[in-house]
C-alpha cells in the first residue's frame, strides 16, 4: 500500500518548493497530483460569466488551451522531481456539486484528455476521473458516461494510464444525496462493463470516504462489492453534512469520531486493500497557519502510517513463526476471539501477579519473566493500552521483538467488556 | 386513490380514545398507524428499562383496547398499520430482557394488532451490525426474529414490514437495517416464498432516508409491490426530528431540502396505491395544544396534494 499525500491546501502550485519540502520531510514519499488546482470547481463554475478582471486567469488561460495545463504545473513537478517525491496518482478537474453550468461537459473532457496525457509524460499510472452528470439526465448518465470514458480509454491506453472512477454524491438543495456510482453494485458494473468494452483492465475505482460519509454509507460493506477494483482510497473526514476534506480522527463529538473508521478498516482489510491511500486533508491544512503546517504534516503522515497498520494488522501476526501476548484483558480477549484460532499465541503474561497460573481464554497467563525463555522467532504482542510503558518494561527485560496490538478495528466484538474482577474468577 | 393516515400517539389518549380518532377524522384522515411502541418506549428499553403493559395475558391486553377499536370504528378509521414497540433485541441487554422482548411483546404485539384488525405491522430489523461484524451476519439475527412472527403472521393474515433505519456514529446518524433495496427484496421475496403467504414487506421511511441519503424514487422502484406501509416525514438530514414534509430548507433559493419530488415520482411508477402515512407525532408536542387541529389539517393536506400528484 502507497501513502499518498494530497498537495491540496499545504502546497500553493505556483510556488510549491515550500510545501513540497515540507510534505517530504514530513516523511511522505509520493504526493497525487491535483489537477482541479489550476481549474478549480468554482473557477470553471464562473468561467466566462464574470468580468475580466475578477475571472481566475488560469482557468481563462485552460479553457482557450487546454494544453495549458502542464505549464501550469511546472513548476510542482520540478519540486517534486528535486524532493524525490513519486506522483502515482492524479485528479482530474471536476465541476461544484450544485452547479448550473451544463455547458461545460466538452471542455471538461478536453481538459481530461490533456490530464491523462499529462500523466503519460510524468509516469503518473492513474488518473481519477469523475463522471460528467451536469446537464445529464439520471436515466441517460450511464450512456453518456459510458461513451464519454470509452472515449478517453484510447487516450489512457497511449498513455498507460488507468482510469479511476469515483463515488459521487449530489447535491440537492443543499442536502447531499447518493449520486453516480455511490450504490457499489452499480459502480462495480461499471467498471466491469468499461474494461470489458475497453478490452483490457483500463478502468479501477477510487473509493472517497468523505463521499461515503456524506451520505452515511456503510464503507465495509461499500468496500467489500467493489473488492479488487478499489484502486486507491481518498481518505478524508468530515461531520457527516458539510463537504470538507479534514484530517482523519479530527472530525469527533463527544469524545467519538464522526466518520465510520471501524467499517472503512473492516472493508479494506477485507479486500487486502493495497493500492493508493490518498490522504486528503485540504481544508485541515489550510486553516493551519503556515507556521504549524510542518507539524501538521508529520502527524498527518503518522495517520496514514496508522491506518495502514491497521488495514495490513493481520500481516503483522504472519510475521512470526510464534506469537505471545501481553495483557491477560479486554484486548486479549478480543484477540482470542478475532485471531485467536488462526494465530494461537504460546501463552500470555501479565503483570498482576493475581493471574499468574490462571488460564485466560484459552491462554496460561504467565509472569512478564516467562518471555525471556522465548525462542527468537517469537513476536511478542503487548494487548494493553498502555504500550509505551509496557514495551519500556519489555526492553529492560531483553526482549526484541516487541509489536502493538490493537482492538479498536476487531472483524467483531463481545457485546460486553470484562471487569478486572471478572478477570479474577 | 390512496387513503391518508397518521399516528396515534399524541392524538389518542387511552382514557378516551374515540375523542382523538374523531379529531384525525375531522382533520382529514382515514386511516391511523397505531402507536403501540408508545406502551413500551425505546428510550427505557435501551436503559434496560421494563414497565409491566405487557405481562397482563392476551385477553386482558384486548380488553385493554376494546375501547381503542370501537372508538376507532364509531370516528370512521381505519387502522392500516401499526408499530410494534422497538428495539427488539437490546444489545447489551440481560438474556431476561430479550427473552421478555422476544417471548413476550412481539406475540402479543401481533396479538394485538390482530385483535384491531390491522393488516401491517411494524418491526425493527436487529442493530448489530458493529458487534457481530458485518451486515449480513445482522441480518440473520432479525431473520431468526421474522421466523418466529411470521406463522403467527400467516395464521392471523398479518404482513410484517421491515423498516429502513440508521445507526449512530459518533452523533452522525449513518444506514442502519434494511438501506439496501436491493436486499430487502431479496430477502422478502425469499421469505413470502417460503412461507407461501406475504408474511413479510417493507414500510419505507422518508425521514430515515433522508438521513442517509438514499435516493427515493431509485429505492422505491427497487421495492415495488413490497413497499405496504410509510412512514413519511420530514429532517434537516442531520437528526431524526419527524417534522412536516417541506419543512427544511438549505439554501437561498428556499428550496425543500428533501427530495420529494423523487418520492411522488417513486411511488408513482409502482403505482402506489395503499395508504399515505405520517409519522409525525413530534409536530403536535412542538406546536401549541390549541393548534392542533389546524396542524393535523395541514399534514393531512399535504397528503392530499401527495394523492393527487400519484
């Protein structure tokens, strides 16, 4: 799996050198390429409509030459050529949800066109591509949207590039309702139906969680119909009304986060999810002063890492030949009950001494001690929240194979959480 | 021509019930969704909380509502459908509590709702999906729960109707049970076959849709003749308020933030002819008492310009 850091909101494109600096120092290898930057959605919403001197000259510059657009982005892609930053993944522009421009569906295909051409010269493997639906009616958007990727699949072809569709919601009077692609079953036709008539696998998915959420879709079931056609992920987190791309976690109330990470997590461990994860955090970075931005960026790049280690959790159990646990409570229990057969753990220890010599779902609940006696191709996997004390605890005592485990994302649940006294009996 | 009804709760007193079925007549209505989940309220169950309305035997619980049916037969009302007190299955409840709500309340609920002579009943599909793992692995809970009503169902010529509804994620209301159209005929069609009667259909819930975005008219039409009750009323999209249809707006344009366009087309292409159901027993607290009837007038009207657009 590939963290991909979007550009949007850290990264002003006409003069990038800081924020590329800073996405790469922050630990991030690859950044997508955000094309809809130079044509914003309102700036193509006002194009032509407002007076010269108030209209985005970029957008102007785009609609009399399309071809315009790699200039536009020079100067990002030599930054990210000098920072050694990979551009695996583009977006192409897109119209505002509530638009009223239906005149626009040529341009944007021109401009698509010269995206996916960008692509090639780059070595930029994917390009997403949201359907066209302005001016479109809802019986017809299949057929239009059909012809109209099949036309940019010969282009995509030349350019060995795959084309991403992408799950939409639309916006009805200012309420956002499910839209093109966001009932799974229908998108996986789709894409079948596309590569089918592309004649080879030209066409993938991306899957945007800010989308899913709008529309408070379950993201595991969501996931788990689309399966390998998923190819990349726009992670993003938002209330669950307002369309915004904010820092994953960031989004809670009342101590609980808004955005559905247990089915998103569940999906994509799933499908064995390992294409683009697309960390999209514009409004996020934007409100931050650019001052913090840095920081920002470092702890956006640890969620990515996050939610990559807790999709590929299971990769982490197949490391070892053996596996003992540490923690003799909830999270063990969860263990046991998720991993428990598949990955059955020598035994595990914990510091209450009250426990030693029990059995504790199945395991012999041994002293910390006992690990010493491990042989080295055993992983030792701290099932308790206080990890970093633990896993200090666990150096002291010599041990080198010390992993996290976590509960939080578990396949399932018990309905109920033990008490230390219970633990007890 | 479909007929318009609503709920009885805060209409329908059990001190005098034929008065509030005489007030839904004169407001405009035919029919009632009786309320029976008011005699045992989600709010307590889920604090594991039990009154004891439904230990009395089934002849005592009909003795109960005999005046509710007369009074309903003497104001000209018809009882089309009824709401079966909900959750069915508590989560962290004891084995007594969902014992109680399993062995207990759903017989008599359908015991009742035959003694009123209402045709459909309402019940919450299990929410279990975060524990158990997956949706179908929920589904089959609530299954197991249709199974045991549905050769009661049969015997008493009663559908039951499993409703779209919404889980709570962090106070964002997300799908819950039953938001796949697709799936919900499946099953329903997997059910009535088996049972060789329509033991099972679907009351569609606009508010809860809403709520999650679902497009209206594609689920509609997707359920077709499965579709035998509604539950209609109106949101902001953010919380499940029960307000008046073309309440909500969003934008300048002073727009309905609901698509009802989309739910008049929808019911329109399966031909929906059964009844027009409000449920929105929250506008008569919201509203002073005096009001009333003005506001039952308004609603019933708005299921006649609905009536007429079909």
């Amino acid at each position: 799996m590939q963290l991909i850091c979007s550009p949007s909101g850290s990264v002003d494109f006409r003069h990038p050198g800081q924020g590329i600096r800073d996405i790469r120092k922050a630990g991030f290898e690859a950044v997508s390429l955000d094309l809809f930057q130079c044509a914003s959605p309102w700036s193509l919403e006002t194009l032509g409509k407002q007076k010269k001197e108030t209209e985005d000259p970029w957008a102007a510059r785009l609609f009399q030459d399309p071809a315009d657009l790699k200039k536009q982005v020079s100067a990002l892609l030599f930054q990210c050529q000098s920072n050694t930053l990979q551009i695996p993944v583009a977006r192409a522009p897109y119209l505002p949800r509530d638009t009223r421009r239906t005149d626009l569906n040529t341009f944007l295909e021109q401009l698509t066109a010269y995206s996916i051409r960008l692509c090639g010269e780059i070595g930029c493997s994917s390009l997403v591509v949201p359907p066209l639906f302005s001016g479109i009616e809802k019986g017809l958007q299949w057929q239009e949207n059909h012809a109209y990727y099949l036309r940019l699949a010969g282009i995509a072809r030349e350019c060995h590039v795959t084309i991403l569709l992408e799950n939409q919601c639309m916006n009805y009077n200012g309420h956002f309702l499910r839209g093109i692609c966001s009932d799974a079953e229908e998108a996986a036709r789709w894409v079948d139906c596309l590569n089918k008539d592309a004649g080879e696998e030209r066409f993938g998915f991306c899957m945007d969680t800010g989308v899913c959420t709008l529309c408070g879709q379950d993201m595991h079931t969501f996931a788990g119909i689309l399966g390998q056609r998923v190819k990349a992920i726009r992670l993003r987190d938002c209330d669950g009304y307002q369309e915004n791309a904010l820092l994953p976690f960031t989004c809670a109330e009342q101590g609980q986060n808004r955005t559905d990470w247990l089915n998103l997590i569940r999906g994509l461990r799933e499908i064995e999810f390992d294409g683009g994860l697309i960390l999209d955090f514009a409004d996020t970075a934007a409100a931050f002063s650019p001052l913090l931005r840095p920081r920002l960026l470092s702890l956006a790049y640890a969620v990515a890492e996050y939610v990559k280690w807790q999709i590929e959790i299971e990769n982490l159990l197949k490391k070892y030949a053996t596996i003992a646990l540490f923690g003799a409570g909830n999270m063990c229990r969860n263990y046991m009950k998720c991993y428990g057969e598949t990955y059955p753990p020598l035994f595990t220890c914990d510091n209450n001494s009250a426990l030693w010599g029990t059995i504790f779902c199945g395991l012999e609940v041994k002293p910390p001690e006992a690990l010493k006696e491990l042989p080295e191709d055993c992983g030792v996997f701290i099932c308790n929240v206080y990890y970093r004390e633990i896993e200090k605890q666990l150096r002291e005592l010599g041990i080198q194979n010390i992993e996290y485990f976590n509960d939080e994302y578990m396949p399932s649940f018990h309905f109920d959480r033990i008490k230390r006294n219970d633990t007890l009996k | 021509m479909n007929l318009i009804g609503t709920q009885t709760k805060n209409i329908v007193e059990d001190g005098n019930p034929e008065a509030g079925f005489r007030l839904m007549k004169q407001a405009g209505f035919s029919c009632a969704d009786f309320s029976l989940n008011s005699y045992l309220l989600n709010t307590s169950l889920y604090q594991f909380q039990l009154n004891d309305f439904f230990n009395r035997s089934v002849v005592e619980l009909e003795q109960f509502f005999t005046p509710h049916k007369k009074g309903a037969v003497s104001a000209g009302i018809r009882i089309n459908q009824m709401h079966m007190p909900y959750p069915a299955y508590v989560p962290k409840g004891s084995k007594e509590l969902n014992g109680y709500l399993w062995n207990e309340v759903a017989p008599k609920s359908m015991e009742i709702c035959a003694f009123l002579e209402c045709p459909y009943i309402v019940v919450h599909g299990f929410k279990l999906a975060r524990n158990l793992g997956s949706e179908q692995a929920e589904w089959e809970r609530t299954e197991q729960f249709l199974d045991m009503l549905a050769p009661m169902a049969k015997e008493m010529g009663i559908t039951v109707c499993i409703e779209n509804l919404y889980d709570n994620v962090g106070g964002h209301l997300i799908e819950g049970p039953c938001c796949d159209a697709k799936k919900a005929v499946e099953r329903i069609d997997r059910f009535n076959d088996r049972y060789h009667a329509e033991v099972v259909g679907f009351c569609f819930d606009t508010g809860h849709a809403n709520l999650v975005g679902l497009d209206f008219e594609t689920f509609l039409v997707t359920l077709g003749d499965r579709l035998k009750v509604l539950h209609i009323h109106d949101n902001d999209g953010v919380r499940d308020l029960h307000q008046i249809p073309f309440t909500f707006t969003k934008t300048r344009e002073n727009k309905a933030s609901t698509d009802w366009e989309g739910f008049i087309r929808g019911l329109k292409a399966i031909r929906y002819n059964r009844v027009l159901s409000f449920e929105t027993a929250p506008v008569l607290t919201a509203f002073p008492k005096e009001m009333q009837l003005q506001v039952l007038q308004l609603i019933s009207g708005i299921g006649k310009y609905f009536t007429a657009e079909l």
